[in-house]
C-alpha cells in the first residue's frame, strides 16, 4: 500500500460536543516525492472505492488502531470532483487517540493530510521528463485518509478552526478548539 498527500486542507470546528472535520484534497497538482522523482494524482482517481460505497476510514497517523471516522459508523462522507476529494467528519473526543489527535494538533504538532492507497495494475502512467521521472495516478484504491505529522507531500497541510467562543473555556485544549486559529 502507498501512502500519499497532496496540497490538502483539513479543517477541525467543535460544535456542540462532537468535532466536526472538513478537508479539501486537490487534483492534480504535481508534488516532488524525491529528488527527480515526481507524482501526481489525476482527477477523480479515487473514483471507483468512493462512488461503490466501499468502507474508507480517516485514521490518525495510518493506523488501523487509532480511527477517527468511518463511513460504515456513518461519520465520515467524502464527495469526489472533478477538482478535489473533498472530506467531512464527525469526530467523537471520546476515545485517547481522538483526544491526543486534536491535542497534537491544536498544539501545531500534527498538520498534514495524507491518503492510503494501492495503484492497481495498469492504474498509473510514468513518463520520463528530462532526468526526473513523473508518475501520473488516475486509478487508485483508496481505503483510508491519515492526519499526520509529516505527510510524504509536504504541501498537505492542516488547518483547525473552532465555531464560537466560551468565555469560561481559557486553557489548553479546549481554548484551542474555541478560537479562531490564524
């Protein structure tokens, strides 16, 4: 399995006791994995897992131990574009790795976005350009989206922003959630 990003955004609101996740990860956009050695995901590659329902799972750091959100528990919907995969979830806080995801990351710790995936044979072009090498993906299996410490595309980045304010909510955590983040 490979694992991927690519100049993603993830955005984490709390709203009435659950936290609520939005994402945006663009097509297209060529990403040097190596030096010399780039890639790219084509529109829609993720295409046939998405529109057949299949179970994908956003997950701390691409461990099955640690989900965030799934669509079989219904709190995870992804809609595929012609120009992003865009992302939404429902995360419960209820769980360690949840609480320890939005710590890392309201602390700046975790703010990358990275998506699991296999390439099946014939699923992907590769051209020489010069002395580099671009792989182009425009079939790919995707079974889970990862927030991560270092995604393998440095462009994937996270962004949290947190609905409303509390007046008596001030430290750590829970000031983090409940203020807007720059």
């Amino acid at each position: 399995m490979l694992w991927g990003g690519n100049k993603g955004t993830l955005e984490v609101r709390a709203e009435g006791g659950s936290t609520r996740l939005t994402a945006r990860f663009p097509y297209g956009s060529e990403t040097e994995l190596a030096p010399g050695r780039l890639e790219v995901i084509a529109p829609r590659a993720f295409a046939d897992r998405i529109n057949g329902g299949d179970e994908i799972h956003l997950l701390a750091g691409h461990s099955y131990d640690k989900p965030l959100a799934s669509r079989s528990a219904g709190t995870l919907t992804l809609t595929d574009t012609d120009e992003a995969l865009e992302i939404s979830a429902t995360l419960d806080d209820g769980t360690t790795w949840a609480r320890d995801f939005l710590a890392a990351h309201g602390s700046g710790l975790i703010k990358g976005l990275s998506p699991g995936f296999r390439v099946p044979q014939g699923g992907e072009r590769i051209e020489r350009r010069g002395a580099s090498m671009l792989r182009t993906i425009h079939k790919a299996d995707l079974f889970e989206l990862s927030a991560v410490t270092k995604p393998a595309y440095p462009a994937a980045q996270i962004e949290a922003r947190a609905w409303g304010m509390s007046d008596n909510i001030t430290t750590g955590l829970h000031r983090t959630l409940n203020r807007w983040r720059a």
